[in-house]
C-alpha cells in the first residue's frame, strides 16, 4: 500500500461523498450551535456589554458553546456521517466493482476511513470558526458593545478541541466496523443512537466510563461543580481528562483492528 495508491483512493471515496448528506450534516451540525448563541445575544443586545467587559468572557463562551456540542451534536455527528459515507457502496450495490479494482483490502478500508476523519476534521473547523463568529459579530454589528476585555486563550482552546476530537474517534471507528459489517443503514445507525442514549444514562455510573460513546460527555462534565458524574469524583479534571484520551485511543485501535479483521475476512464481498 504504496502513498501515492492510498492518495488516488482517498480522493476517490471524497468523490464518492458527495452523493451523501454526510457533507451537508458536517455544515448544519457544526454551525448550529454557534448560530443559536448569536441569534440570542443580537435579541438580548442590553445584555451584552457587561458580558463583554468581563474577564472571563472568552472561557464561559467557548464553555457554554460546548455543552449542546459535547452531549449531543458531536455524537450524532461522529454516528451519522460514518454511517452516511460508509454505506455508499451498500445503497449503490458498489462493493463488487470495487472489490476488481487493482487495490488491497488495506488500501480501500483506510481510505475510506481516512475520508470520514477528514470530514470529522472538517467538523471541527468550521465549529470554531462558528464559535468565534458569534462572539465577535455582536460586536461588529453593534456599536455599544465593546470588544471582548479578555484576552483569547487560542492554545488553550485549540488543546481543548484536540481533547474533544479525541473523545469522538471511538464512536467514529465503532460506526465505522458496524457500518461495514450490516448492509442496512439503519442497523449501524440506530445501534449508535441507542448506545449514545445508554451512555448518557450511565453518565452517573461510576463504571459508566466503559462506554467509549460517553467520552465526549465526560471530557465536558470533567470539571463540572455540580457533580453529574462520578466516576471519578476524587480526582482532578486533568487527571480524568488525561485517563479519557488514553481510553480514546485504546478504544479506537481496537475498533479498527476489528474492524479490519471482519473486512478482510468476510465471504460475502458485495
């Protein structure tokens, strides 16, 4: 599996993508909460001068910018488009065709992975340009508003987002060996959502971070005063923020090396 192989075949399954919705998800999906926060400051102008003036400006926006993001629009996100992407073959009777062109099983399975972080990628751009948006336009468009007091922790918040994407990869590898495995795509996609669903019940489980679909959640509620999670409660944020990144990794090499093994291995090629 050669670089320059792998390279042809990346470009065509980002080809292939836009016969999905995946790509239109990744726009509406990351924009939306930053378009609600400015919807609501551009109502609620009186508001705003004192939030800007404060120092903590920057820190309770990007928080509160969050919270929608972590719970409930990043694991949809990470669900719905490895799902979309993954199963374009399987809705256009493609596997066969694909499975006679000069590439290994290796070649086609990373590529096509590789296709779906890129746009997760993607996801994440575009949020922060979406975040950033909403905090400065109130300004730009009203004059009595003064430019936030408080300086941007860019490299705090880009560690963050590091954090964040970290957190999602397990959901996006487990969607991917599901996806793969089960031609219907409402198999792939509705295990997703009930595990999602499940992990958010078991927020307060103090073994509820053996669900990988819970990360994303944890890493936000990691330093959360009041308490919603317990596991584990003794111990510093940036400990458990540490112990999720080693869990996020753990889970997503073994759910590509599954996944891998049953694509390889599977009788059934289209």
């Amino acid at each position: 599996m050669t670089t320059a192989i792998l390279l042809h075949s990346f470009h065509s399954e980002w080809l292939k993508k836009k016969r999905s919705l995946g790509s239109w998800l990744i726009v509406v999906g990351a924009l939306f909460t930053p378009a609600i926060i400015l919807v609501a400051r551009l109502i609620h102008l009186s508001n705003l001068p004192a939030l800007y003036a404060s120092g903590n400006f920057w820190t309770a926006h990007w928080r509160s910018s969050w919270e929608s993001m972590a719970v409930f629009f990043l694991p949809m996100a990470a669900i719905l488009v490895t799902s979309l992407v993954t199963q374009i073959e399987y809705r256009n009777n493609a596997w066969k065709q694909v499975r006679t062109l000069p590439l290994t099983a290796a070649t086609i399975f990373f590529s096509k992975l590789a296709v779906i972080l890129a746009m997760i990628f993607q996801f994440f751009v575009l949020f922060e340009v979406g975040v950033f948006a909403a905090a400065i336009l109130p300004w730009f468009l009203a004059g009595h508003i003064p430019f936030p007091a408080a300086p941007l922790p860019l490299r705090a918040f880009l560690a963050d987002s590091g954090s964040y994407m970290l957190a999602c990869l397990p959901i996006v590898a487990a969607q991917y060996l599901l996806s793969l495995h089960f031609k219907n795509f409402l198999v792939p996609v509705g295990i997703g959502f009930m595990t999602w669903v499940g992990a958010l019940a078991a927020l307060s489980w103090k073994f509820g971070y053996l669900i990988p679909y819970s990360y994303t959640m944890l890493y936000y509620l990691r330093a959360d005063p009041k308490g919603r999670i317990s596991y584990p409660a003794s111990q510093p944020a940036s400990q458990l923020a540490s112990q999720l990144d080693w869990l996020s990794i753990g889970y997503t090499l073994l759910f590509i090396l599954i996944g891998y093994c049953l694509f390889v291995t599977r009788r059934q090629k289209g």
